[in-house]
C-alpha cells in the first residue's frame, strides 16, 4: 500500500468527520469551556445509533508535548490533530508511569493498587472479572484486541479474537484489523482495542516517514544543555514514529468511512504514558511520566471543544460503557466516573478538582503487594504537585532515556517535591525546601495519605516527618 503524505491523510480524515479546515496551533484551537460546541449536545443529538461503535486508540511512550495540538512546531500527527479539533480535548488526564499498570486500569476501572497490577513484571495476572471487554460482550458487542496486552488469555478477558504486536502489528500492517471490521461492521457494533507497541522503542521508524521531518525544525528547550544535534537526532527519530503511529490511525479511520460506519464510531485517544527526551520521564511521578491529552470524538454526538478539567485514567471505563448504553453497574470501590456529563455541558458537572497516584518499580515483589513497592506517592491539584517518596529512589528507577537529563536524577526516603505547575509545568525547580510552602505541603500530603487509604491502600511504611521536612537543597529535579 502505498504511503500517503500527510496531507493526503488529513483530507481523508476531514472528510471522514465532515470538516473543512484544521487550526495550526493549540491556542487557536479551541475556545470556550467543557460542553461548549456548535455541534449538538445529547439533548440535540444528530439521530443515531443507540449504540456506537467503539475504538480505544492507545499510543505507546508518548510525550505529551509531541501532538500538533498541543502547538509543537515539528509534530506531523494530522490525523490526532484532527480528531482533537472535531471532538473534546481534556489536556491533562493522568494514567499510571508504565504501560501495564495504565492497560490495566483501562480494563479494570480501577487503580494499580486496587487491580494489582502497579508493575510491569507483576507476580500474576489481572483479574478477568467485570473486565471492560466482558461488559461489552454483555451488551452484545464483538470485541477485538489489536496490540499490547499483558494479561493472559485475551478471550478469558473477553475478547473474541485480537492480534499481538508479535504477530506484525502494526509494524507489519494492520489486515488482521480490517478482517475484523470487514466480518462485523454494520452487523454488530464493536469495541475495538488498538494499542500499537509503537511510538515505543526501538525508535527506528521507516525512512519515509523520517524524511518527513525537518530537524531544524526542532525546537531545543532552553534546560537542555548539551550536543545539540544529538538531542535533534533523538527527537527526530521519535517524532517520525509517532508520525507513523498517526498514519496507520489515519488510515484505520478511512476504513471505517469506506465501511460507511465512521459516523457511528465513538473514537476516544490516550497515551498508557510519557516519554521524553532529556527530561525524567517513564516510571517517575512527573508530569512527563503520568500526563497524557484525552480526545473523546464522535461525529455529530459529542460537542467540540477544550475542557480543562483533570481526569484519569480509571475514567475511561465507567466513559465508555456510558455511551454504549450500559446500566451502572454495582461496584463497591470503582474510583471512575463517566466524563459524559462533563462533555455534554451538563449543569452542575464537575472533574476531578485533585488527580492522587503513585509510582511502583518495574517488577513488584512477589507478594504482589503494591504497598510494599510504591516508593512515590502524589497529589495535583491544577496549579500545585506534591511527591512524597517513600523509598530511596535511585537515578535507573527513572527509566532515564538516550538525552541525559540535568541535575540530581536520585531521591532518598523521606523527602519531597512540590512543584507549581503554573509557572514551572516542566517541574524544573522543586520548592519543596522553601519554608513558607510547609502548609501547603503538609495539607497536601495528607490529602495523598487520603486518597491512598480511601481506595483501599495497604499499610505504608511512612517515613519519619521530622526528616521529610529538613531543607534540602538539592531538591531540584532537573
């Protein structure tokens, strides 16, 4: 097949959600609040189906600076920059630092330490049970998981059939995926899984897509401070993966528009979590590990705009079961709630107002207890981050990555970070040893103890408070 250029993918995808134009920049592209749209709200709905079909696109290791929409001047993602501009944008959601603890909470609704699953290496397996493809199959729905999955038997899960990244996709090609579609569209309606195991590395991405990319074009943040070029050349190599991811997802989408069921196909994107070059990233509490954009889009159902409120991950479950008609279900415990009413514009809805998480090693003990390893715990409110770190922390738990990041990369048991997101978004500069910002980090560290002991959080070792308060001035992160 040949590739088409990104314009060639962008008219399609145009044409697919009946739009005329894309706004460059992410400033520019979106006005009003959550809700806000000229499209019809779900009292005004366009007449459709009950029941859309449904696509979960996940893409893997993503920074979240890396989109079109987000205003970077060298990404080549048409195809999310589209979707972001037909349907709502949440700009920060919060998934787990690792990809199978966020996949997890995906299936699950619930949080690492409620599901288990707070480790990439975990001692078993998620529990099938309520999972969210076995809510779809009650619903009638054929299910298929196309990409990553770490949990066993993927039927037992309640997937029909799917297609493993070991087996070609997307790499290879997405037929298998089409298979599917072209045996159920129309006939039934369908939840498709589509977690490609790219942009992730190996960052080696087809010569056509790397000749997309100017590196001049490329901007060097003014914290860098090293070989210029290398920076550019590592920068490059993922930009062009994720301009391949953005592609395959473009073309997906064509398909469906061929099928004649694009109109009646939900679309919802995530990241499972960051990545970042130079920056601490993957597996660590920052805002480059655990942020990710959320893109809830379907064509005359769900109003166009930009909704700052916080959300999470464990929101996507009790989400999409609320757009396939779901009854809600009894589940003591879930934390999620249904972003509907908040991209609706219904009155008096209302997000997130504090996001709480916790950072876990790459393989868990084999207990399986996520207490036992959690050896950072957080609260983020929209302005102020707390971290509180429980462990001693040393510079490879940050799965550091190709750019060396600056500064003092380790943490010891006991100390803290407070961070004020509105005029340091980057997290460069920790004022944890400032002594007016005590208060605010001793409420806020106990509404993170909170959080973790209202979910159903095991037993912590705490560290002792005298020593989480005594300044330390090599606080800074970066």
């Amino acid at each position: 097949m040949p590739l088409p250029s990104p314009k060639t993918v962008l008219r399609a995808v145009r044409a697919a959600v009946g739009i005329p134009s894309l706004l460059a920049v992410a400033g520019m592209a979106f006005t009003g609040s959550c809700g806000s749209s000229a499209q019809p709200s779900r009292a005004e709905a366009t007449p459709g189906p009950e029941r859309p079909n449904v696509l979960l696109v996940i893409s893997d290791d993503q920074d979240w600076e890396h989109f079109g929409f987000e205003g970077h001047p060298a990404a080549s993602t048409p195809t999310l920059d589209a979707l972001a501009e037909t349907g709502t944008l949440f700009p920060v959601m919060h998934v787990s630092p690792r990809c199978r603890p966020t996949l997890a909470m995906l299936l699950s609704g619930r949080y690492p330490h409620q599901n288990g699953i707070a480790w990439n290496r975990a001692p078993r397996d998620l529990d099938p049970k309520g999972s969210l493809p076995r809510r779809f199959r009650e619903l009638g729905y054929a299910t298929y998981c196309a990409g990553k999955y770490w949990e066993g038997d993927r039927t037992e899960m309640g997937f029909e059939d799917g297609v493993s990244p070991e087996e070609g996709f997307l790499r290879k090609g997405q037929g298998a995926v089409f298979e599917f579609l072209d045996r159920v569209a129309g006939k039934r309606p369908f939840f498709l899984w589509w977690a490609p195991d790219i942009p992730h590395m190996p960052h080696e991405p087809p010569p056509e897509f790397l000749a997309r990319i100017d590196p001049k074009k490329i901007p060097v943040p003014v914290w860098f401070h090293g070989s210029v070029d290398l920076f550019r050349t590592f920068e490059r190599d993922m930009i062009a993966m994720e301009a391949w991811f953005d592609t395959r997802l473009g073309e997906l989408l064509v398909y469906l528009e061929e099928l004649g069921v694009r109109d009646d196909t939900l679309v919802v994107f995530l990241v499972d979590n960051g990545y970042s070059n130079g920056l601490i990233s993957k597996g660590s509490p920052f805002e480059k590990g655990v942020r990710s954009p959320l893109i809830v889009q379907w064509p005359g159902h769900v109003p166009v705009g930009r909704c700052d409120e916080l959300v999470s991950a464990v929101d996507i479950y009790p989400t999409l079961l609320d757009y396939a008609g779901a009854p809600k279900p009894e589940r003591p415990g879930a934390p999620g709630h249904s972003l509907r009413p908040l991209i609706d514009g219904t009155p008096g809805a209302k997000g997130r107002g504090m996001l709480f998480g916790g950072a876990w090693p790459r393989t868990g003990n084999s207990a399986g207890d996520p207490a036992r390893d959690l050896f950072a715990l957080y609260a983020r409110g929209k302005r102020w981050k707390y971290v509180l770190y429980l462990l001693d922390v040393p510079a490879p738990v940050w799965e550091i990555t190709r750019a060396t990041p600056l500064g003092r990369h380790e943490r010891t048991r006991g100390e803290e970070d407070l961070y004020d997101l509105e005029a340091d978004p980057l997290e460069l500069h920790s004022l944890a040893a400032d002594p007016e910002q005590r208060e605010r980090m001793d409420h806020l560290r106990e509404r993170a103890l909170a959080w973790w002991r209202r979910t159903g959080g095991g037993p912590l070792a705490l560290p002792r408070a005298e020593k989480a308060r005594e300044p330390n001035a090599r606080r800074e992160t970066q």
